[in-house]
C-alpha cells in the first residue's frame, strides 16, 4: 500500500477517534397523560437505545431546569426511565430526559408538557319553584242601590204609611196582650 494511502487512512482514523459524543441511534420522551389539570398525576418516559457499548452511568429528567432522577431499567440495550408527578402547577413546562453511557456516548429527547387549572365546579341549577295554586277569586262586593222614581210621588206616601202601619199595630198588640 503507497504510504500516501497510509497517512490518509491513518488521518482519518485520527478524526473518526476524536469524536467527543456519540448520540442514541434513537431517544424518545412521552407523557401519560398526554396533558393534565393541576394536582393529577403525571408519568413522564424516556426510552433509549444506544449505539455505543458500555453501561449507562447517568439517567435523569429536568423539569424546567431542575433535575429529578425517577427510575431507570435496562432490558438488552434499551434503557427506560421513568418519573411521576402531581405537583405540576398551572401552565407549561420544559421537560427534557438525559442518559449518558460514557463522556462520548449520550443522548436526550425534549417535550413541553401543559397543566390546566382546575376547572371551576358548576353550580347545581336550584329547583325552580313550583307553582303555587292561584287563590280563589275574592267575592265581588254587591251593592244594593235603592232607587226612587220620581214619576210617583204616590210610591214614597205608602211606603211610610206602611211603615207608621205597622208599628201602631205592634203596639196595639203589645198592649193588648198585657191586659188579658
């Protein structure tokens, strides 16, 4: 082999060795829900599969900036880990799951995850009132007008005979009854 061949794949190794990272061939990160209102639990998974050999040294989340280290597994080469929380507040958040395997071999998936508020209780419709029975019609007051015709004056003279008539008559009979 020419020695300028040499050199050229002895270079090109010197490259390829030098690469300070190597990322997962594939990183994922869910939410399970997929969105939630504040105080419900929330289960966030990262999964991995490394294209580098070696043994996972490191596998955290950040939630907007703060690191929590949940639970990791490892089945063959794909690492899992988890992290649940119910303490979310109202609003969205960074959500970023970090592995490493080495200084060189690493990787990360991001999401932003939102938390309603909690929705405000409906008031229950208050029962509308059932209808009260309508009270009876009053009675109508009757008013009883005495009218006099003034075509007979004759009319007016004997009722008040009438009337004078019959108290001598209770009279007499009053006394009447006293003597006998």
């Amino acid at each position: 082999m020419p020695l300028a061949m040499r050199r050229l794949i002895l270079a090109l190794a010197i490259v390829l060795g030098s690469v300070t990272s190597v990322d997962a061939a594939t990183t994922t990160l869910t939410a399970s829900p997929k969105s939630s209102i504040v105080g419900q639990k929330v289960t966030f998974t990262g999964k991995f599969t490394p294209s580098c050999a070696g043994v996972v040294q490191s596998s955290y989340f950040t939630i907007d900036g703060k690191r929590y280290l949940g639970s990791y597994s490892q089945v063959g080469q794909t690492g899992i880990g988890t992290y649940a929380t119910s303490t979310l507040a109202v609003g969205k958040h960074s959500i970023k799951y970090q592995w490493s395997a080495g200084g060189s071999c690493n990787g990360s998936a991001s999401l932003t995850y939102t938390v309603a508020p909690k929705p405000s209780p409906v008031p229950t419709p208050s029962p509308s009132p059932s209808a009260s029975p309508s009270p009876s019609p009053s009675p109508t007051p009757v008013e009883l007008v005495a009218t006099t015709s003034d075509d007979s004056p004759l009319a007016g003279y004997i009722g008040g005979g009438l009337i004078l008539f019959s108290l001598v008559a209770g009279l007499i009979l009053v006394v009447s009854s006293r003597r006998g």
